[in-house]
C-alpha cells in the first residue's frame, strides 16, 4: 500500500543535541510530486529538522515513515539508498574532488547507478556549468556554481525526495533567483517531491504546494501556498510589520 | 569555585598524607619503602602534569623533558659543583619552569593534535642529545662522610618522609590553584578557548603560566627521583614511558583534580612494580603493557577517570561537585554603565572594514559608526556577513583591511581578549557555555577581566545576576540549563567584563515570542543606563521594537541603514528578505 | 680531506638519504591516509610499522630457509606485511579506534578529539611493550646477498669520486615508491577511493550521500597500516628490528607528514623523502647520536613556523 501513503511523514518529533532539545512535536508529511516548503526563523530547528530526516540526529520522540518504510530503523547512509537525498545548508560539496566526481558521489546509490548516464545527462542540461567544470576541483567553484553541484549532485541519486537547506543562503539575488527557477523545474519536469527550507519566503510560497512554518522548535503554523501567503504572521516574522 | 567556608578536601589531604606515613613507619622491607617513594613520585608527576594538561586541556605528551632536565641537573650539580640536592631540587625546579616557558612560548602556537605531538618531540631530542653529551649512565656519588647534608639516607623510610612532604606540597598548591582565578581561567580555556579569550582571559599568558609551574614542578621531582634511584640514564628520564607515565596516572586517577594522579599512582605503579618484579625475566615489557591496559581501559570505559566515575555515580549524574557557589551576602550595587549617556558621539567606528575567504567576499568594504548609547541593530538575511562582522569587531579574525577604532584608539590588531578589557564584550550566536561550570562560575570567568582579588570577581559576577535576575539558579550546571538562562548567562558573562559596547550575536535565536519579551527587558534597562549595544539579528521581527537604528547586510556590504520606520518600507531591504514576489504581490 | 673527498661523501649521503628516504616516504603515506581521512593522530602508527619488520622478519626466514629465496624473500615478505597488518588494523579500529571516534564523534568538540589521541597513545604501549614480551628486546636483521653488495658508479671526476649504492636499499626503495604509486591510482581512480576522500572532505555530506563513513574510516585506518607496515618491512632488510623503534619512527612519520602538508598523499611521500635527507645529510656536520635530534628539531620547526598551513587544514574542519 505504499502508493497510498504520503512518501513523508513524520509524527510527534522530538529530537535535540546533547540533552538540549530543539525540536518539540515535529509533524508534518509530503506528499509525493509535492513541494513543501518550510519557514521560521534562526534557531527554530529546520536544519535539526532535516539532519535527523537524515539521521546525523537521533530522535529522542516520535516516527518518521519513508514511502511506508519506519526510517528510524534504517541506518543514516543507508537513508539515502532508499531515495532520500539531503542538499545540506551552505552547500557542502566535497572541495577536493573535482565536479564530475561530486557527481558521480551522489550516483553512489543503486537508483543512481542505474540511471547514471540520463541523469548525467540531464543534470548538465539543468546546469550547463557543470559540464564546463567538469574536471575543476569543486572547491574551486564561486557560492553560486557550488549550490548548483550540491543539487546537481543531490539529483545524482535519483531520488524520490529532494530534501533543500537554506539553496539562496549567502548568494547574490541574481543567482539566488536563478537557482530557483531550477529547483522549480526540476519539480516541474521530474515530479520528484521537494522538501525545502527558505528564507525567501514569497517565492518558496509562491511555488510550493504547502508550506510549514516552525518556531522555537514547533509547527505554529501550516497550510496551503495561498493561505499562509495572505497571513500577516509571515509577514511580521520577517519584517516585523 | 572560589568557595569559602569549609572545604573538606583540606581534611581528606591531611588524612592521606598521616594515613600513608603511619603506614611507612611500618614497613621494614628495602623494597617495599622504594615502591612506596616511587608511588609518590609518580603522584607528584602527575599533579605536575595534572597542573597544565588537567586544567587546561593542552595534552602534553611530553612532561619527561623537565622531568629528565630535572634529574640530570641534580646529578650533575652535585657531582659538578658538590650541590647538595637539598639545594639542587629547587634549583631544578627554577630550570624546570624556565624550560616550560621555553617550550611553551612557541608550542602554545599549536593547538590540540599538534601541540601533543610538538611536546612529543622535546624529550626525544633531549634524549638523545643527553646520550651524545655521554651521559649514558651517571650515578649519584655517595656521600659517606655527611650522608644527610646530601639528601642520603640509610633508612628508606626517610625518603618517603621527604617524598610526602613533596606531595603534600605539590597538593596544597594544586588545591590553592584549582580554587583560584587560576583554576577559573585554565578551566574556562579547557571547555572552550574561543569563549574565554571574549571573556578577557588572555589565553596564551595563563597557559605560560601553567606550563612554567607544570615544568618546575616536574623537574623537582625529576631531581628527587635521580637522588632515590641514584642512577640517571637517558631512556629512564627523557623515555616516552616517563610522559605516558605522567599522563596516565592522572588520566587514569581523573584529571582536573587533585586526587586524580593520587589514586592512579596509587593503583598502577603498584601494580606495574609488582608484575615487573614477578615477570620482568620472562615478560620485560610487562610495565608498559599496564600502562597501555589502563590508559586503553580508561578511554573505554571511564574516560574522565576513576575519580568523577566514582563520584558520580555517588552525587549522581552532573558536575555539581563543581559548582560549590555561594553568593556573597550583599553585594554592593554595580553599576554596569557608569558613562555618559547618549551624547551621539560614536563609540566605534569602523572604516572600510573587509574580509575574504577564499573567493568568498563575506564582509566587503564596511563602514559603520556606533553611537554612544544607542542600540543598534545588524540585521540581514543568512550569509550576509553578520557573524563575520562581530568577529572582526571583538578580534577572532584579522581583517584584510580597514580600520575599527573603540573611542578614538585603533583596535584594527588587537588580541579578542585586550579588546575585552578595553570594553568590548560579546556573546554568541550558538552559545558558548563554559559547560561543566555552574552559571555562577561562568559569569566569575568573564569578570576576572576587571578585578584584582577573587573577591572582588565573585562580587562583580554576582552583580551581573542579580541585574539579570537569575542569581537563585546560579548554582546550577551551564550544560543542564536552558536556552533562555543559557542565553541570560551569556549576557551576564559579558556584563561582568564592564563592557562599555555589548555586540549580541542573535541573542533571540531559538527563544518563543514570550521569552524574547522576558530577554529584551534587561536589555532595554542596561541601555537606558548608558550601556552601548549591538544586536545582530537574522529578522526584524523583535528589533523594531528594541532598536534606534538599524544597518542592514546583504552579501558583506551596507545595503540601507537608518531608523526601523525607514527601514521596514525600504524596497531593497524588502526584496533582500521577502524575495521579490513579495514586492509584486504587494 | 681534499674537495673531491668532500662531494664524495655528499654524493654518497645524498644517495643514502633518497633511499631511506622512499621508504620514509612511504610510511608517511601511510600515515597521511588515516589522518587525511579520519583526522585521526595515530601514535601507534610506529608500531605498526614495528610489527610490519617482524612479520617480514619470520615470514622471510627466521626458520633459516627463506620462503621465497634469499634475493626476492625480504621484498616479498615485506609485501606480504601489507594484507596482514590491514588485518590487524582493521581489527584495532573495530574494538578499540572506532568506538571513539565515529563520524558523528568528529562533529563533536575537542573532547572526542582527546580521547582517541590518548587511546592510541596506550596502543602504542601496548603493542612496543607487547612485542618486547613476545619477542624480546634483542636486536633482529636480515641479512640478504643483495643488502651487503654494492652497486659501484665511478670512478667519475677522473679518479677521485667512488659511490656505493647499496642493491639492496635500491630495490627497497624501488618497491616503495611502487606501491606509492599503486596506492595513489587506488585513491585517485576507484570507487573506494573516491568514497574515501569524500568522506575526508565532509564525513556528513558523504553520509547524505549513502557513504558508510564508519566503514570507510575502518578501511583508511587499515590501509594506513598497511602501507606503513610495507615500509617496515622493506626497512627491516637494512635496519634492526627492536620492539621499541615505533616511538622513534613515529616522529619520523609526523615530520614528514607535516612538512608536506597533512592530508596530502604527494606531499607526505615527498615530505619522508626530505627527512630521509635530512638525517643522512645531518651526518655530514652532526655527529652519530644527533640524527634523531635532527629530524625532531626539523619537526619542531616546520610545526611552529608553518602553523597557518596546519590551522588551514583544521579550520576547514571545524
């Protein structure tokens, strides 16, 4: 019955580092072919949230179900085996390989591998930088070019849930912007299900089918794109008006 | 820390030391007197090892070096010059400490991994330097005629005696230490080196401290040991199993206390002396295959060491056998603005301030004015550079150009620790708890800074609560605390450094709506009272209510700065934040 | 002694420098892969290069039939030192190394850092005096046809310049820089390799990628025996083996590692080159006793005046 079940869903999520708790009663699900964006501010547990998604973090609470499979039992590498593919906060290519061999990391699981030359091809299609570069050390790329290897390389996988920290963080509005009509295109064209983590809240909500928002370490709020785009809580959270 | 009133450790010292002497009057047995000297000085190596790598966390591999300059020293000189050891054991311990301060001026460049390995390598070299110089085996000349002018003694019991009064010695000072701003300031550089040097310790001057007594102290024993063993070789001074063995007997005991290297010496040489002695024809390694067990064991099993296991599973989980605080009675009212406020003059200034890394401008060509007295907020979106800015403004990175003055004096290259007590105090964005003190001693370390006596510092720090309103928990662990008090004793960490600036890096990350009010109201306070404060923040959201005026970053550079009314409507600002449907939505 | 005495003897220290020097080189690579991967300092990697001399030791002959024949027997026993103390290795990061210092430990703060420093520390006491036990503290050599004949060039400069080059060393250093060369195309072209420096440059990033950083740390750990080991083992045939010359090695090891630039394959087989130099060279205007001291003094330096380089590598970590 996998099919029936959301590809995401997470319920009651208690996790934190160190005794110190960050999230409190986490819920929340996506759906498949959704884009499901979250928002909060510093500090409200997002990327918590997702590393333990991913298992760095280990959850002192609560369930997290993968396409109907109990992801708590599956060990953090072998997560990414079953389609879950994290593109981390600030990037984190790996510096010293070069761009085709960042991919050809992320094609290390066995959808990966098996899809490697469509998906080799089509990840250059989406970033034609990446094929330029291809013998370049990723360390090497600016800010922009490095989060396009970190997707390209998420993509790589071949996954069923693209999981994205924070992709325009520290990037100039240009990139930023051109970095999301990717993100929105890939959804588009692939119906891969995003899950992803933005502070640039109009236009995460302008494309997302729904949207989350966490504070202090809980869901204060969630709905669909239109109605937490008309709340002024959005508003206040980021400009304070 | 910094306890008054009784302290029963003082008792269980005296106890040990009369304990083990009554038991030396006992024994008869040659051997057994050398094993019960031996196990002392042992116990005094480790304490001297205890005193540096205990406290502050730089391990050392390397103690043999004064150890071994110690004994050499007092062999040679009596030898040499007729010295008496009773004069040539202080005279080493002088050596000694110098060759700590020799050693560690360079090394304490190093941190961690490397400085282990540095410390390594000195008395390898020593070693066999000693062996060239054809020191390969220099004995004690004995000294019939005055046996006792020259530390001999027929009865071996008398060198336990002179090895207790050596222990009891190097006890008491550990003890007085660990208790002063001593034990405060290399505890603190333990736990996080980063925070301690913002809180106004200067670091690399209390680590020479601590080396200079760590090395004296060992080469005193060092030269005890050559009188005991009346032989001196370069493998049984300078060896790597007399470094190891510093280390282990205090890792194995516990390290950071006094009893540590008490109750490792106590158990394993011992032990080691026992199997050497049954086995050493057919083992001859059996010593430091103890020595590797028990070191491999403790890492496994107990890695802080026999004393805190024990000790915590008898007080329970928690170091609150650390945080032995009590608040003076009344402490007299300190005022933490004593300026003149708001006269609009700036207080800092900062020019053209840049900083790279790799290709990556993360602060581009700033200039900014902090007024006396105002609040000021640093606002932009993630990566814009705020973090960055703070940490070229309190001194943990250089800038690549640009200048900050603090009230017309060039800061630009100034040590974080100097610009701490020159007024600027800081907290962080993840806060930085000194984790195994209570809140009450983390605050004592940041106001070590400005005072003289231990007094004056527990007075000072717990001002600082009492203007926060947490004093009534400050007895409390900081790694079992909350956000909210973790983030309060923060701020009082750095009030207790009388700072004339505060830079608050994201002080409200991760607090609900209801504790940021609770937060914002000292906050207010301590401006109104003619405090300078900058607060960084990731949105607007509280600040509008708090600030006089914001600066807001985007990527490294000034985007718009001005009052908040200004601000919220600025386009710019809008788009940096929103993205720009929000504009188009409107 | 007249001018062309003098080059002579630098010529002839030269040569013996770049050939202990390969092997060194060698034992650095080793090295370099466990902290290049894991940022792991292992102390005990001198006695596991102490264990690769003994096993090429016994394995070669100590029964007094060479196994593989008196010419090849050490270079092949040295080989072999190669797969058994990966053994060994892996076996010591799975019980004791491992348990300290996982991928999520690396996240952690200093403490982590300390308590596996400390732990190999204790392994290396253990395994020195281990072997003192099982093998005694007597000196062990082997001695092959090819170790005490010399390759003679010259005379060259007319009559005046005469150098040994030892056949034996020449070949073990040959074999040195092979497997340098076989480990680096190991790193550079396969899967494994490319899975390990991921997992060097981001252990978390690699696990969001499905690498089993544990494991991977477990094989860098092993293979950084090994290739120590191999150096061991290609020592053993013109050097003593004693249970004790780990400690002494060790250091040997770190200078060239450091000298190179830490997690740099390239740079650590050429960094135990220049210390392989440097302690022959230091023979020509230092006596005996003073080599050690030489290389330690070489180490001390290169450590305090090149930090920013070491801070470079572990900044980026932190």
């Amino acid at each position: 019955m996998a099919e029936q079940s959301p590809l995401l869903e997470i319920k009651s999520l208690d996790a934190g580092y160190g005794g110190l708790p960050v999230l409190h009663g986490i819920s929340l699900r996506v759906e498949r072919a959704e884009l499901v964006v979250v928002v909060g501010p510093n500090g409200a547990g997002k990327s918590t949230l997702f590393k333990t998604i991913s298992g760095i973090v280990t959850p002192t609470a609560g369930k997290i179900a993968f396409d109907g499979e109990n992801l708590l039992a599956v060990p953090p590498h072998a997560r990414a085996h079953l389609g879950i593919a994290h593109v981390p906060e600030g990037r984190q290519v790996f510096p010293s390989l070069s761009v085709h061999e960042n991919l050809e990391i992320g094609a290390s699981t066995r959808a990966g591998r098996t899809a490697w030359n469509e998906n080799r091809e089509k990840i250059y299609t989406l970033f034609p930088i990446l094929a330029e570069r291809g013998r370049q050390l990723a360390g090497t790329l600016s800010g922009g070019e490095q989060q396009m290897l970190a997707i390209g390389r998420g993509l790589a996988s071949a996954p069923k849930l693209l999981m994205l920290d924070e992709p325009s963080m520290g990037l100039a509005p240009a990139v930023a912007d051109e970095i999301f009509e990717r993100i929105v295109a890939i959804h588009r064209d692939t119906h891969v299900s995003v899950l992803l983590v933005e502070q640039r809240v109009a236009e995460a909500l302008h494309f997302a089918t729904r949207g989350y928002v966490l504070e202090t370490g809980k869901v204060i709020l969630e709905g669909d794109n239109k109605a937490l785009a008309d709340t002024a809580r959005i508003r206040r959270a980021y400009l304070g008006m | 820390m910094f306890a008054r009133g009784r302290d029963r450790n003082w008792a269980w010292i005296a106890a040990f030391v009369g304990a083990y002497a009554l038991v030396a009057v006992f024994v008869g047995n040659s051997y057994y007197q050398l094993i019960m000297t031996v196990v002392l000085v042992w116990a005094v190596m480790g304490l001297a090892w205890n005193l540096l790598s205990g406290y502050s966390g730089l391990v050392s591999f390397g103690h043999a070096a004064f150890f071994g300059l110690g004994a050499y020293f007092v062999v040679l000189a009596q030898i040499e010059w007729q010295l008496s050891p009773w004069l040539g054991i202080p005279a080493a311990s002088i050596l000694g400490g110098i060759a700590g301060l020799v050693v560690g001026l360079p090394t304490f460049r190093l941190r961690g991994h490397y400085f282990a390995l540095a410390m390594l390598a000195y008395p390898l070299a020593l070693l066999y330097v000693f062996e060239w110089l054809g020191y390969q085996e220099v004995a004690v000349p004995m000294m019939r005629a005055s046996p006792t002018a020259y530390l001999q003694f027929a009865d071996g019991r008398i060198y336990i005696f002179v090895a207790l009064a050596l222990t009891l010695g190097a006890m008491v000072l550990t003890r007085v230490l660990e208790r002063s701003r001593y034990g405060m300031a290399l505890l603190a550089i333990k736990q996080d080196e980063i925070a301690a040097e913002a809180a106004g310790i200067d670091t690399l001057a209390w680590k020479l401290r601590a080396i200079t007594l760590s090395g004296a102290l060992a080469a005193a024993i060092g030269g005890f040991y050559a009188v005991v063993q009346l032989v001196v070789t370069p493998l049984s001074v300078f060896g790597v199993l007399v470094s190891a063995q510093a280390l282990i007997v205090a890792m194995f005991g516990g390290v950071g206390t006094v009893w540590g290297p008490i109750i490792g010496a106590l158990t394993l040489v011992p032990l080691s002396a026992f199997l050497d002695a049954k086995l050493a024809e057919v083992l001859p390694g059996i010593q430091g295959v103890v020595y590797g067990v028990a070191i491999i064991a403790v890492v496994m099993l107990a890695p802080e060491g026999v004393f805190w296991k024990v000790r915590d599973l008898v007080a329970g989980r928690g170091m609150s056998a650390r945080a032995n605080y009590t608040p003076p009675g009344t402490a007299p009212p300190i005022d933490f603005a004593p300026r003149p406020a708001r006269d609009g003059a700036p207080i800092l200034a900062v020019r053209g301030l840049a900083k790279s890394f790799g290709g990556l401008k993360a602060v581009d060509d700033v200039s900014l004015d902090v007024r006396r007295g105002e609040i000021l907020g640093i606002i932009g979106p993630n990566g814009a550079g705020k973090t960055t800015l703070f940490n070229l403004l309190n001194g943990f990175i250089a800038a690549d150009a640009g200048s900050i003055t603090l009230e017309g004096m060039d800061i630009t290259r100034r040590r974080p620790s100097t610009r701490c007590r020159l007024g600027i105090g800081r907290t962080f964005q993840v806060v930085k708890p000194f984790r195994r003190m209570s809140i009450a001693d983390n605050v004592i370390v940041g106001a070590l800074a400005h005072t003289r006596t231990d007094a004056e510092a527990r007075a000072l720090a717990h001002a600082a609560l009492v203007e926060l309103g947490i004093s009534q928990d400050s007895h409390l662990p900081a790694g079992e605390i909350t956000n909210k008090e973790l983030r309060l004793m923060e701020l009082a960490r750095a009030l207790a450094s009388r700072p004339k600036l505060l830079l608050l890096d994201e002080i409200f990350a991760g607090l609900s709506a209801a504790e940021i009010e609770e937060l914002m109201a000292p906050i207010r306070r301590l401006c109104a009272a003619g405090l300078t404060i900058v607060i960084i923040e990731h949105t607007m959201q509280a600040m509008v209510q708090l600030v006089d005026r914001f600066v807001v970053l985007d990527h490294g550079a000034v985007l718009a700065a001005g009052s908040p009314d200004e601000i919220t409507r600025n386009p710019a600002v809008i788009e940096a934040y929103l993205g720009k449907k929000w504009l188009t939505h409107g | 002694m007249t001018a062309a005495q003098h080059v002579e003897n630098v010529l002839q220290f030269l040569v013996a420098g770049l050939l202990t020097g390969a092997i060194y080189g060698l034992m650095c690579v080793g090295l370099s892969i466990i902290f290049g991967v894991m940022r792991v300092i292992n102390f005990a990697q001198g006695e596991f290069m102490m264990i690769g001399m003994y096993f090429a030791y016994f394995v070669f002959g100590a029964s007094g039939q060479p196994l593989f024949g008196d010419v090849l027997g050490p270079y092949v026993a040295a080989l072999l030192a190669g797969p058994a103390v990966f053994g060994v290795g892996v076996a010591v990061h799975r019980l004791l190394v491992g348990r300290v210092t996982g991928f999520r430990s690396t996240t952690l703060e200093a403490e982590g850092h300390y308590a596996q420093l400390i732990l190999t520390l204790g392994i290396s006491l253990l395994l020195a005096n281990g072997a003192l036990v099982v093998f005694g503290a007597a000196p062990l050599s082997i001695t092959t046809p090819l170790a005490s004949t010399p390759w003679v060039v010259g005379p060259l400069h007319g009559e005046d310049i005469l150098l040994f080059v030892n056949q034996g060393q020449t070949v073990a250093a040959a074999i040195a820089v092979a497997v340098v060369g076989a480990f680096a195309i190991l790193m550079a072209r396969s899967r494994l390799g490319r899975a390990l420096r991921a997992a060097a440059d981001n252990p978390n990033a690699a696990v969001y990628m499905g690498i089993d950083v544990d494991r991977a740390y477990r094989i860098a750990f092993g293979l950084g025996c090994a290739v120590t080991a191999i150096g061991g083992g290609l020592l053993a045939s013109s050097y003593p083996v004693q249970p004790t010359i780990g400690i002494d090695y060790v250091i040997v090891m770190y200078a060239g590692v450091v000298l190179g630039g830490l997690g740099s394959l390239r740079g650590a087989f050429l960094g135990g080159l220049t210390i392989g130099l440097v302690q022959q060279l230091s023979a020509l205007v230092l006596p005996n006793q003073l080599q050690n001291t030489a290389i330690f003094v070489c180490f001390l330096l290169v450590v305090l005046l090149r930090p920013q380089g070491l801070f470079g590598i572990a900044a980026r970590r932190a």
